[in-house]
C-alpha cells in the first residue's frame, strides 16, 4: 500500500497567494517530515512535526498532523516565485527509522 | 545544518560497465545512511539502509548484488552500480542520520544522475 500520498498533483497559483499541500498516510508514525525539492536537485528539509503535535510553524510554513485522519497539511503563506518546486511529505514509522516519501505536489508560484 | 555531499554529480557510462557513487557527511558521523532512488517525476524510493561496520538492508524488489553497498567510515558510503544498464539510469540520493546530527531528521545530498547508454 502506498504510504504518504500527496494532493494536489500539481499546484498553480500567484506570488502572494498561500499554497496548501496535503498528505495522507496508513501507517502509525513517529513523526512526519515535509522536504523540497527543486527539479534536479537534492531534497531540503522544511519541518517536522512528531506525532503528539498538531501544529508546527516555520516563518512562512504552517505544518498540521492529525493523527486520527492520518492526514498532515502545508501551508505555504504569501508564496513567491522561488517557492516554485516539488514538495514531498515523509513519514517515519513506528516499526523502523526509515521514511517512507509521498508522491509529492508540484508547486508553480507565477509572477 | 548538517552537509552531505555526493560525488560525481552526474555520470554517463556503458552498458555494461560498473559505477561507483560516494556519499560522504562532511560535518557529523553518520552510523546509518540511506540510499533513495528516484525516476523523473516520481517520488523518492528507498533502496537500502546503510550502517556503518555491517552488511547493507536492502528493500524489497532491490537486488544486493547488483547495487553494492559498503559503508566503510563513519562518514563515507558508497553505492556501486554493477554492470550497468539503460534501465538503471535514475537520480540516486543519498542520506545521513548519526549520532552526532538530530535524532530524527536525515540530511540529504545533492543527488547523482546517472545516464547509462
């Protein structure tokens, strides 16, 4: 089963405005981790939240966990151009340490 | 934060023949790496886990004989493609996690492309 599925696909939307991606999973986790990717290049950590916090801030970043929906979102406020990438959420299981990835959104912030 | 790098960045081989990624984490010990691969578009795949003085776990599906792990140092892992085909051509990336570094957040490198002909 696929752990970690993300939607939307694909974002499109102006600088300014605020970009939420959501991510579902199956299992029971430790915490779960939201990275960046630019295309071609290396994955950036955003933020984690563990699994007893509901909500996690980081300047423009807005991170919710619910552990009962298994759901997650990010907010992205105010985006600008350089938002513009993929993003990916991740989830650390309670049966190991390795993080399982979604499928990611891809983010289009137009100027 | 915590730098990982990868070397070569980008490589292009024959089939055939066999390709050697390093994966190093320059400021911290990394007991555990991790290994990902990730087709254009797709999400990241993990490929195996890496410690440091021990044979590799390998996901499922992985063939062990055919991507090579030796995790030699504290802050060194290698990947290495044996005999290489079209097939294999992906962006391999790496990641560290050590005693040294958070207990919970891996670092990534920049990833390697690798383009078999």
């Amino acid at each position: 089963s696929q752990q970690g599925e993300e939607d939307p696909q694909a974002l499109s939307i102006q600088e300014g405005e605020n970009a939420t991606m959501n991510c579902s999973y199956k299992t029971s986790i430790n915490n779960l981790q939201w990275y960046r990717q630019n295309s071609g290049r290396g994955l950036v950590h955003l933020i984690l939240i563990r699994s007893n916090e509901r909500e996690k801030h980081s300047g423009r970043l807005r991170v919710t966990l619910d552990t009962s929906k298994k759901s997650s979102s990010l907010l992205i406020t105010a985006s600008r151009a350089a938002d513009t990438a993929s993003y990916f959420c991740a989830t650390e299981e309670t049966s190991g340490s390795r993080l399982t990835f979604g499928e990611g959104t891809q983010l289009t912030v137009n100027p | 934060g915590a730098v990982v790098s990868q070397h070569p960045s980008r490589v292009i081989c024959k089939s055939g023949t066999s390709v050697k990624i390093e994966c190093r984490s320059l400021d911290f010990q990394a007991t555990t790496m991790f290994w990902y691969r990730q087709f254009p578009k797709k999400s990241l795949m993990l490929m195996a886990t890496s410690n440091e003085g021990s044979k590799a776990t390998y996901e499922q599906g992985v063939e062990k004989d055919k991507f090579l792990i030796n995790h030699a140092s504290l802050t060194l892992s290698t990947l290495t493609v044996t005999s290489a085909h079209p097939e294999d051509s992906s962006f391999y990336i790496c990641s560290a996690r050590g005693p040294q570094g958070p207990q919970e957040t891996q670092y990534f490198g920049p990833g390697t492309r690798l383009l078999v002909l």
